[in-house]
C-alpha cells in the first residue's frame, strides 16, 4: 500500500488530482491499487483508494470493489457510513439535471497510469456516491450507416437509476423499436436485488448498424408515467459492430459526452459507457505531471485545478479541437448535422434559401404585363400590370432569386384587338425578354374556347359552389345556355383547355432544369403539373420542384363530382410539392374531393401544413393568404391627382357618409343584396336619406355575358327603383368595361367612410384589405368600416371588419347601423386589429413563405418528415400517438442496388409479401363499391410480377411466401399455379407450402386444391375457437352500427367476422369504425379473440391469427427445414396488418438470443449476450409500399418500384446460377 500522506507519493506519477468544487474544498488524491485478489494488477479490477483533506484529518482507505458482472462498485462495511454512501455537506443539492447544484461543468476525470488497452478514471460526481472503473479505446471514424444495407446490432441498455419504491425505468426513441417517444408505447427496463440500481433491457433491440437513434429515460410510478430525465438534448445511440452493451447513468448526459468502448468485451458484445472523450484527460495528466516536477507541493491542487478546467473550458468552446476526438465521432458529427438544438426548436420552418444557380419560372395564364401598340409607328411598349398579384413589385422576389414569368399574351393585357403578325410576335418577345417574361402566342380561337369557354363559362361557376343545373336552367340569358348546351357541350373546350396547359408545359419544360422550381398560378392552368411531370419523365430526367396555387374557391365534392374530367384536374394538381390556397375553406373541400375521388388520406405535418399522400410522395397543403402593396399604396396615396380625385367625388357628395363599393358585374357579387339591405336601410331610418350616398363601381369583363347582363339589368332596376322612392342622389352607379386602377380605387377609399362587400362566393379579393390601410395612413384620416360577407376568402385574415351573411338582409341593415354610429375609438381598435398583418404581408413576403414551405417539403422528401397519419392514429402503429415519420433516421427510401448486393452475397433468402398493394394494384377505396373487402377483387399481378415471382421462386435457395387476407380462393387463382411460392390467406387462416418445403401439417386440417394447374394442399391451423359466444356479444352490435352506416356490410367467415366500410361516406365510416372499434375492444377483452384494424376494416380474428404470428410460423418452420437462418430476409407489405409482420421478424431476431434455437438454454443476462450464433446479424429488410408512418425500416412508392425490384433480383439469379 502507498501511503498518501508521504511528499514522495504525491509527486510521483502515480496519483492523479482531481479538481476541487464548492462541497469539496480540496483536490481529491487517487491511486491504484496495488492488492489485487488474483492474478497481476489490470486496469479492470482494481481498488481506489480516496483521501482528502476534506475530513480534516487522515481518513480510513475506503476501498470500492468491483465486479466484471455488473461494473458496480460497492462500499466495504466498517468505514464511513457504515457502507452507505459517505455523508455529504448540506450545501451539496442535486438540481433537476441530477448534478450538484453549484457544481462546476468543467469536472473531469482523472486516472492512474494508462495501459495498453485503456485506463480507468473517477469523476468528482463519483466520489459522492461510488467508485467506478473505465476502461476505454479510442472510439472509431466508422462510415455511416444506412438502412438499405440491411446490416443490424443488437444493442442492450444499461442504465443506472437508483429509482424509489415503486418507481421503473423505461426507454423510448426515435424508432419503433424504442416507441416514438411515446411514453405509453416505450420499452419497460428491469432490474434485481442483486443488479440494483442498474436498470437493463429485457432483450436486445435490432437497431440498423451505424444510423444514429435518438433516446431518453423515463420514470414510471405505479406503472403511469411521471417524468422524463432532466436532460437538454436527446441521447444520440449509434450502434455498432454486432452486439453491443451500452452503460449510462440516468439524468447524466451532456453535449460532449460519448459512448465509448471500455475495451471490455462480455462474449461477443462490446461494452460502451457514456461519458466524455479520453483526449483531453490525457493533456490533463501531462499537465498534472509537468506542475508536480516544478510547483510547490501546497500550490499543486489549486494550480492543477486550474489548469484542468482551462484545458475544459478549450475543448468546450472548440469541438473541432485537434486535442478532441469528440469533433470527428459519428454522434458529434450527427449532432453537428442536426445543429445542436433542442428537439422543440427544430420544427421551427426555415427561411427560403434557393441555389445561387436556381431558376424560379412563375406560370400564369395572363402575362402580368400590359402592351401598347402606338397609333403613329406601331411599336410596342410592355409595362408590368401593378394590379396582378404576380407582377414584379418592390422588394420582389426577382431581387434575391433569377425569377423568369411565363404566360400567355392575351387579349386582356393588349390595348388592340387584332391578330398579331409574326413580326408583332418578334418585337414582343424581344421587348418583354428585358423584363425576364417568356410569352406564348395562342390563337384567338384557342383562347376563346379556354378561357372565356371552359374556364370562365364551366369551371368559374362550379368552382363558386354553382351548381351545373342552375348554370343550365337559370333564368339568365336563356338562349345562351340553351346554345352552350346543345352545341359547345361537345368536348371543344376541354380540348382547348388541355392544349393550352400543354403549351406552356411544353415552353417550361424546354427552359427549366432540375434544381429550378415552378411556381403555377390559379384554375386555368390545373393541368399544367401533370404534363410538365410527364415531359420531364419522357426525357428520363428529374422534374423540377412544384408549388400550385389557387386564388379562387374550391368547390364542395358534391358540386366538383359533376365536372365530367374532375379526376384528372385533381390528379393535374397533385403532382407539385405544395399545393397553397388562401382560405382553409378551400383547402377542406379540396381535401374532401382527394378523399372521395382518389381515395386518397390527410396528414397533419410539422409546422402546421397539411400532406396528402400520392404515388409515393406527401404532397404538402398550405394556407397562406397574400397582403398588399403598401409602398405602392404609399405612394399613390401621395400622389396629387388622386387626392384632387377625392376632393371631387366628396364634394360632389358633400355632407353626405359615403359607402363604397367595387366588384365585378356578376351574381356572385351580391351587388343587388347591397341594393336590397340600402332600400331596407331608408324606409327603417328615414332621417338619413339626405345623408347617406351609395358609391357603387361595377367592372364589366365581357366573360359569361348571360350572367353579366342578367346581372346588369337587375342591378338597374333596383338603382330606379330605389332614387325613385328616395331620393335620386342617394345611389351613384356607374359601370366600367375595365377594372378600376390602382389610382382609382385609392381615391374613392380616400373619399368614402365604409366599404361594403356582400359577395355570395368570393376567392383573392384585396380591396377590403386596400381600404383599411388607405383609411389611416394620415393621422387626421378618420379610419374607415369594412362590412365583410363571411363568404370572402380575406374574411379570414380581418379580424376588425364588420362580418355578415349578405343573405340576411336584416343583418346587414343592423350592421350598417352599427357602422354609421361607430366610435372613433372602436374604430381605431379594429383598424389596429388588422394594420400588423396588412403591412407585413406583401407579395414578396408571402411568395417566400410559399416557397419557404416547398424547400421544407422537398428536404424531407427522403422520409424525415413528421406526419400525423388521420387514417393510422387508431391503428397498432400509432393508436393515440402522433407517429413521426421525420426524426427517423432509420426510415429511407429503398436502394436497389444494395438489396441486390446483399442478395448475392448471401446463400439462403426468405421472401414474405404481402398481397394486395404490393404483388398486385390496390384499387382506391372509397371512390366505388366493391365485390369483396380487399380492393383487389378480380384484379391479378401483371406478367411482369409473375414472371419475376417465377424466376425468384425457381432458385432453391429462395423461400418465397405470399401472405395475404384475401381469401384462399382469390389467392390460389392468381397466384396458385407457381409451384415455388408459398401461399397464406385469411391473414394465416390457411397455409399451401411451397412444392419444395411441404411445411409441417402436424394438428392442421388439409384440404386438396385441384382448382390450379398445379396441386396444392392447404393447412389450416386447429384453433378449436368456439364463436357461438363471440357472436353473442358482437352481433348486436355490430348489426346497430351496420344500420346506422350506410354503405357498410357484415361478413361472416370460418375463422372471422368482418366489418366493412370502404363503401360508406369516408369521414362518417372513419368517425364510425373508431367508435366501434372501442366498443368491440370492450365487450371481447375477455374471449379468446383479437381486433385487427384494415384499411376500411375491422375484423374479428381468434388469438393468434395475424401476419405477425403468420411471419414467425414460416422463419421456424424454415430453419426446420433448411437447417439454419436464412442470411437474408426481405418483408414486404402495405397495410396495417403488415406491421405486425415487421415487428415480428425484429422481435424474432431479438429473441434468437435467448431461445434454444441452437440447443442452448435461456440463463443468465449475461448468458442471453452470449447464447448466439457466430457472423454478422444477417440481412434483414422490412419494406413498406407507400410513404406512410411504419414499423419498416425502408419504403418504396408503389407497386410498380416492387415490379422493378423483384425484376432485378429475378435478373440476378438467373446470372448467379
């Protein structure tokens, strides 16, 4: 033994110092020791010997001793405490994190002397409670992992948590395997007498090889959750090599702190503990020797401390220290990736940062340009139309990002009306390519039959919610309608409206590249995405990222079914990256009409958006109403003419209030509903009629004129109607045949005190929003009243304006009553209400926000996006839990060449595929009524998927098994004449091995099959289930709810009862099957049976009957017959039922450790790490079809990418043979 108290042992080598904090007044003196109990000293069992002059005098040596089993430390009896941890000072407090209160964050670890294969070291934290040793190698610069590899470790947890009565630890992550982060789904820890308070997992978990998961710790009391750790950042788990053990203490993890190999090994698995890198502790020792050759010995502790924590504080400030390793481990370098921020600030939506190389084409119908032809020389002049929404503006977007317009020049941005020669053509285009504007020239004809034919005449009504039978049989120009029917219903204008939308597609698709992005405006062109996705698919090049936005209303499904070509526009649209719409309104009736027609489900997404999921991609929905131009208001508001202009029209009314109104001369105005509440208005309140004047500006388009005209003789007979009874100055109405400028309408919200608008259906409308800021900008303009139809898309963003129902005419008398007597203080208020928005809203904000949220969108492409899947939050994946597809680093798009790789490296393959959605198309449902509950009835693989199935299943050393939950009859005619597949139907009701195998019929009752060009035997399992009382219990119920739900249908099999409402309405059979699903979960918890949740399912299945149980049936049964594990194992599916198929393989493999798979027995924990095979873990693939939340580790598109998979691997058998 060395004494400490000699000046010798302390300046030799052999003692480390470790620095002194608030409890602990002095340095801390350690050294080895040196009486071991057998064989010669190491550095993994050892004996600390701990003095300090903290006990004011020479203390007994407190020995801590330690076991290889548990690496825990006990104190020895007889000496403090009386082997209790030593007492600490009152002053010492544990603070929420776990550590000392007014510890110092630059406590490190010291050690004795380093040997070849590590050292071990103490940290201050530990000297209060226990010694410990550690042991450790320089961690390794591992490439890192990927999923498609199929490469996997197991990985066991060990956590220190001296937890109190009746409190467990558990764990949850970033995977599946670890929970989602959902408490209620995380993994349960357990511990012993003996191991206590190490806390470990009862099985490894089969984490993918080298991708970063991320994790925390959590205490349970009473089996409830009650808290998480106190820890700023989640733990980051790297897993590596084949097995390993991880060692942690619970509530102790910072930023710089690693997992680490001890250099221990138990068997095959490598132990890791969690601390900080070994680099710096190594500069510190040199320190420490260099001030105990050359100080005095009283100054040593105080010096050497502080030559630590200066070492501290370098490698704190400086991860990329080269005195570091910490900067180039793999979890530093994930942490790096994801900035090193709380996992709460990360879903804050970053800014739009474009490639300096990108090329933003903004696509409209109508070229926001206007065009002079001079009456002297006949040259052109080209001026940016202020009044369009995607003109260039001030602080436009164009300034930051090479923005280029593309669109049509048409009649409306043309002062003449002739057709335009080649030579006009040229000077055009020349003329405008100084203002980055590419123009198409459609002839007049063409423009006719798309813009005042099918987008003015059909889908501008329909998409105001007006139904196709009023557009027929209303009472507006009679012999209009009657010729629109008989003679243009002939397919003339949508044939002009595809041509036109492939014109421009055609013009982008020549000039973009796949970095540019696209941004298409509004109904006329809805099919332009489609066409440019498939030009760009044709040319075998990647199409540029998308943004489509609507500025006018969408219509209800039951109006948008009556468009004959309905599915295509909305399948033109859904292929951007962003679909925007002012309104939310809109953007639910545009959800609703994906939902009922293309069958297709919502998501919420992180930040707020909305996703739509098609052909494989999330299609991101955002809400975002467009702001005004202030600056240019600014200015016009400054402008002497205009203010002249006011002047005149108040005093051409003088001493009268005036009420504004500007809109467009057509019913959906509701400009006759304004007449009708101001004649009400008069005869109620007569004493205001010589002091009230109505200032009404109508626009008349030339577009629809039955409507214009029905309109415009309505509005005339109301205006003569109503100065004949009071008074002919009280109405002045004037119609114009174009709109109001700019100029224009700021001098009539100058000269009037409110704005009236009644539209019935209204989309992009910015007057309000003009008037508001107008009404205010001068400190001695009174503010001025917005009466606002709830109907209006800005009804959303006005929070001070006056909201009505136009149709209640009494509501709109008694709010212009409320208007005319409003205070100037209310006024004011409701003015303020509104101005923050306005002024911070203007086009070039809100186009970045757009395009903000379509970078967000095509970033996450790859699978890291969060998403709340509506049709899976009552599923096995994520009931009552938002599952997260983002943070997942582990879920990646699949890699065909990798799988490839991985299959020809390996000797026996095992195939599970599911059916429908997977080996052949699933139909959408709720768009039709089906024969069957699959959506797959009378449908078969293609002869691509059979050839390629046949080609796979010819090798020997494939097991190929298709498990489905269709029948067993539709199962065995599509697929039942391949000899080399296996066949499982009714999710595992029946089994038909494959010809090779035979399988095991052991208790099954078989069947013969002679309905196929080959003979199958079929097994079905023996559950001996008796349903009688099982349908005591459910039928009641479920024949209440197939009453109530229309649509839905009762099927009664051998071996289930399901529950099918894919025919019904989709929202009220979705709100109705969760409801029945809680009421069947209740009446069965005590029978033999279980609920499975389908796509447009609910089934009834005996327990033990389901892909799950299907899946480890066929992995023993096939080492049964081959002798050994397959080394490569591919699972793929696209339904909910499929992930209990996922789980199960991980499971499986999880628990190859501790059954007798290779005649060993269940032991020890210890045991379980070691009872296993030797080799890597083998390749394991599980594959979903569809982006979707999922317990796979990998996802294709659609069925079309498993064509070309199996193809592949088809391909390659065929070469290995």
């Amino acid at each position: 033994m060395l004494d400490l108290t000699s000046r010798d042992a302390v300046s030799s080598n052999q003692v480390r110092a470790q620095p002194a904090n608030d409890w602990l007044e002095t340095p801390v003196w350690c050294i080895p020791h040196i009486e071991c109990k057998s064989g010669p000293p190491t550095t993994n069992s050892c004996v600390y010997l701990v003095y300090s002059t903290f006990y004011q005098q020479t203390p007994p040596f407190l020995m801590a001793d330690f076991s290889l089993s548990d690496s825990s430390a006990t104190w020895p009896s007889g000496g403090v405490n009386d082997g209790k941890r030593p007492p600490l000072p009152t002053s010492f407090r544990p603070d929420k994190r776990g550590r000392a209160a007014n510890d110092s964050s630059a406590s490190v670890e010291v050690s004795g002397p380093a040997s070849s294969g590590g050292r071990s070291g103490i940290s201050t934290d530990e000297l209060s409670h226990s010694a410990s040793w550690k042991s450790s190698t320089s961690s390794t610069d591992g490439a890192s992992g990927d999923v498609n590899t199929g490469i996997y470790t197991r990985v066991y947890l060990k956590v220190k948590a001296p937890s109190r009565l009746g409190e467990t630890v558990h764990c949850s992550g970033s995977s599946f395997i670890m929970g989602h982060f959902n408490p209620n789904e995380s993994m349960t820890l357990v511990t012993t007498p003996d191991e206590y308070p190490y806390w470990r997992t009862v099985k490894p978990m089969i984490l993918p090889q080298g991708v970063p998961h991320q994790y925390m710790y959590a205490l349970f009391s009473g089996g409830v959750f009650s808290s998480w750790e106190q820890i700023e950042h989640e733990r980051v788990l790297i897993p590596e090599g084949r097995e390993m053990l991880v060692v942690e203490e619970y509530g102790n993890y910072t930023q710089d702190m690693e997992l680490l190999p001890t250099g221990e090994r138990i068997e095959r698995s490598l132990v890791y503990e969690r601390r900080r890198d070994e680099s710096s502790a190594k500069l510190q020792d040199n320190v420490l020797k260099d001030i105990s050759a050359t100080v005095d010995e009283n100054l040593k502790g105080m010096e050497a401390t502080v030559a630590v924590r200066a070492l501290d504080e370098k490698d704190m400030v400086d991860a990329r220290s080269p005195h570091s390793s910490v900067a180039g481990s793999p979890s530093q370098r994930f942490r790096q990736s994801i900035k090193l921020q709380s996992r709460y600030k990360r879903y804050i939506p970053s800014s739009y940062r474009p490639s300096p190389d990108a090329m933003l084409f903004l696509v409209c119908y109508h070229l926001p340009v206007k065009l002079t032809k001079s009456t002297d020389d006949g040259s052109w002049t080209a001026t940016w139309n202020r009044d369009s929404l995607i003109s260039r503006s001030d602080n436009s977007i164009a300034e930051s990002v090479n923005t280029t317009w593309i669109g049509c020049v048409t009649y409306h941005a043309r002062s003449d009306l002739e057709e335009l020669s080649e030579d006009d053509k040229t000077e055009i285009t020349a003329i405008l390519a100084d203002m980055s504007c590419i123009p198409v020239f459609i002839d007049r004809q063409l423009a006719a039959n798309h813009h005042g034919g099918y987008c003015k005449s059909k889908l501008w009504p329909m998409f105001h919610n007006v139904d196709i039978l009023d557009i027929y049989y209303s009472i507006w120009d009679r012999a209009e309608v009657i010729e629109w029917k008989e003679e243009r219903n002939n397919g003339e204008w949508w044939d002009a409206y595809q041509e036109v939308n492939r014109l421009l597609a055609k013009r982008v698709g020549e000039l973009c590249k796949e970095n540019d992005t696209v941004w298409v405006h509004d109904y006329h062109l809805l099919l332009f995405p489609s066409y440019l996705a498939n030009m760009c698919g044709i040319a075998k090049r990647k199409r540029p990222n998308m943004v489509f936005f609507l500025h006018v209303p969408f219509p209800t499904s039951e109006v948008f079914r009556e468009l004959s070509h309905g599915t295509q526009l909305l399948e033109g649209v859904l292929d951007v990256d962003v679909v925007g719409f002012h309104s939310f309104d809109h953007a639910r009736h545009f959800l609703n009409a994906c939902k009922r027609f293309l069958g297709l489900t919502y998501q919420s997404r992180r930040g707020g958006n909305l996703g739509v999921d098609y052909h494989g991609r999330n299609v991101v929905i955002t809400i975002s109403h467009v702001g005004i131009e202030t600056t240019l208001i600014r200015k016009v508001l400054n402008d002497p003419d205009v203010q002249e202009a006011a002047r005149k029209l108040r005093d051409k009314h003088a001493g009268k209030v005036l009420i504004a109104g500007v809109d467009v001369c057509q019913r959906l105005s509701g400009i006759p509903l304004k007449m009708l509440a101001f004649e009400q208005f008069f005869s109620n309140c007569p004493s205001w009629k010589d002091k009230l004047v109505f200032v009404e500006r109508a626009t008349l388009t030339q577009t629809r004129l039955g409507d214009q005209n029905y309109s415009s003789n309505e509005i005339s007979k109301l205006v003569k109607r109503i100065t004949k009874a009071h008074g002919p100055g009280c109405i002045d109405y004037e119609e114009s045949s174009s709109p109001l400028t700019i100029e224009e309408r700021v001098a009539l919200w100058l000269a009037s005190d409110i704005l009236m608008v009644t539209s019935i259906r209204e989309g992009l409308n910015l007057k309000p929003l003009e008037f508001v800021f107008a009404k205010g900008v001068n400190s001695t303009d009174r503010p001025g009243v917005v009466i606002l139809s709830e109907f209006s898309a800005c009804c959303c963003v006005l929070n001070g304006a006056v909201r009505v129902n136009p149709w209640n005419i009494t509501g709109l008398v008694n709010s212009l009553d409320n208007a005319l007597t409003m205070s100037n203080e209310e006024r004011l208020g409701r003015r303020a209400r509104d101005l923050p928005y306005i002024t911070n809203q203007p086009a070039a904000n809100w186009t970045k926000q757009v395009l903000s949220v379509l970078q967000e969108a095509t970033e996450n492409s790859a699978g890291d996006e969060e998403l709340t899947n509506m049709e899976y939050m009552d599923t096995e994946i994520g009931r009552s839990h938002v599952v997260r597809v983002g943070d997942r680093l582990d879920f990646k798009q699949l890699n065909i060449d990798k799988v490839i790789e991985a299959y020809m490296q390996s000797n026996r393959r095992m195939f599970l595929l599911g059916y429908g959605g997977t080996v052949v198309a699933r139909e959408n449902i709720a768009m039709y009524v089906k024969k069957d509950f699959t959506a797959v009835t009378g449908k078969r693989p293609s002869s691509t998927m059979m050839d390629a199935l046949k080609n796979l299943s010819s090798d020997s050393r494939n097991s190929i098994f298709v498990v489905s939950g269709v029948t067993k009859a539709t199962l065995a005619a599509s697929l039942g004449h391949i000899p080399g597949l296996g066949l499982v139907s009714d999710n595992g009701a029946w089994y038909s091995w494959a010809q090779s195998t035979g399988g095991d019929d052991t208790d099954d009752v078989m069947m013969q099959d002679s309905g196929n060009s080959i003979e199958r035997r079929w097994h079905q399992p023996n559950f001996k289930l008796d349903w009688r009382p099982v349908r005591e219990v459910v039928d009641p119920i479920l024949k209440v709810y197939c009453t109530r739900t229309n649509g839905s249908v009762l099927r009664y099999a051998q071996q289930s009862i399901a529950w099918n409402f894919r025919s019904t309405d989709p929202e009220w059979g979705l709100l109705q099957a969760n409801s029945l699903q809680s009421d069947l979960e209740e009446v069965i918890r005590d029978l033999p049976v279980t609920l499975i949740r389908k796509k447009g399912l609910l089934e009834i299945v005996p327990e033990g009957l389901n892909k799950g149980i299907v899946a480890r049936q066929i992995l023993t049964q096939d080492v049964t017959t081959g002798h050994s594990h397959p080394d490569f194992l591919f699972c793929i599916g696209d339904d909910t039922t499929d992930e209990s198929m996922f789980k199960a393989i991980y499971d499986y493999y999880a628990e190859r450790t501790e059954e007798s798979v290779h005649g060993r027995t269940a032991g020890t924990y210890e045991d379980h790490v070691t009872a296993t095979d030797d080799g890597p873990l083998h390749h394991v693939f599980t594959c979903t079809v569809g982006k979707k939340p999922s317990n796979a580790h990998l996802y294709v598109n659609n069925v079309d990418e498993v064509e070309l998979l199996f193809q592949a691997l088809g391909k390659a058998t065929g070469e290995v043979r």
